[in-house]
C-alpha cells in the first residue's frame, strides 16, 4: 500500500456513502498517509493492531484485504472493522479498545509470545483516565504494547487544545504525530451535521 492506494480507497468510500450506497456513519482518513506509512514498517505481521472508529488506514497497512474492509463498512461496519489475520480490531467506542489490547498485551507474557500490541488512539483519548491507567499498568507490568496517538488537535469538532491546555509529557512506548484532519468527525462534509 502506497499514498496513493490510501486515499484511492478513502475517495471510493467517501464517493460510496455519498451515493448513499453506505447506510452507516464513516470516519475516513486522510492527510497522515505518509506518517503511517512509516509506522507500519515496524509493524509485523503477526502483531495486533488495535484501532479506532478512523480505521480503515490502519486495517489497509497491517495487511486486511480491501475488499474486505469494503464489504465490511458497506454492511455498516466502517467504525468496527475486525479480522482475525492479521490481527485487526477497531471500535468506536472512545478508548473501548485500550483494555483489550492490554488483555492481549498480558495473554502474549504469559504465553511467552513475542507478538507485538500496537494501538492507535486519538489526541483527546490520549487525555483520558482509561488510557492513563491502562498505560500505568502496561509499563508496571513490562508488557510489549505500543500506543501511538494520532493527534489532529480535533476532539470531535472541539479543538483539543483549547480543552486540555496543559503540555502532557512524553511517555515511554507512546509515539505522537501531528496531522490536519481532511475529513470531517464524520461523514465527508457534504450533508450538515448534527
């Protein structure tokens, strides 16, 4: 997958739902193509890769079939797309997929697994309780877990940092990249939003 295949697949699925053709909310991506690119060398095969509602990307770079993935948000599951090889598991559920990247973390110790856990997150979830705690433990336990936080300064329409004005301190296996966000929260900006 290059740039272009990236947002190649964004502008079908944006063009898809805009036909009416996906009956579904859609979070799509766009202008961090590059950056992620270069993440998803140092992801492989057999690692987990954890995602969010904005996952088509992250499913696309670890290696899910895109006609998968398409068939799967035309059936209403852009926000929840999941797969069983490689390792691939979305939610919508702001930090929902923390927890359980850390149970697959814990269950790849004890096993004596090698596997990687890798999740990606967005700026305001970084701000959350459920992230702190679960990073708390990840660290506390030496468990081979990354989170990378794809900050777009973007908290649904919100500026996060007008919200959060504090300058948060980097942590050990927590990777930050800025982007702009070329879509909006969701949907593609045609219709208005409520």
């Amino acid at each position: 997958m290059n740039k272009n295949d990236l947002i190649n697949f964004e502008l079908d699925i944006k063009n898809l739902y805009e036909k009416t053709k996906i009956k579904a909310p859609i979070h799509l991506s766009g202008n961090n193509e590059e950056q992620l690119i270069k993440i998803f060398k140092k992801i492989k095969k057999n690692d987990w890769v954890f995602s969010s509602w904005r996952s088509h990307y992250h499913a696309l770079l670890h290696g899910v079939k895109k006609k998968d993935i398409k068939n799967q948000i035309l059936k209403g599951r852009s926000m929840s797309i999941c797969s069983n090889f490689p390792k691939f598991y979305s939610s919508s559920i702001v930090g929902g997929t923390l927890p359980i990247a850390l149970g697959v973390a814990m269950a790849n110790k004890r096993k004596y697994k090698k596997d990687k856990v890798w999740v990606f997150i967005g700026d305001m979830t970084y701000e959350t309780g459920v992230f702190h705690e679960t990073h708390k433990y990840a660290i506390q336990n030496d468990l081979n877990i990354n989170f990378i936080v794809e900050d777009n300064d973007m908290s649904t329409n919100t500026p996060t940092s007008k919200i959060w004005k504090n300058k948060t301190k980097a942590l050990k296996n927590v990777q930050k990249y800025k982007y702009k966000r070329k879509f909006p929260h969701h949907g593609t900006g045609s219709w208005i939003l409520f």
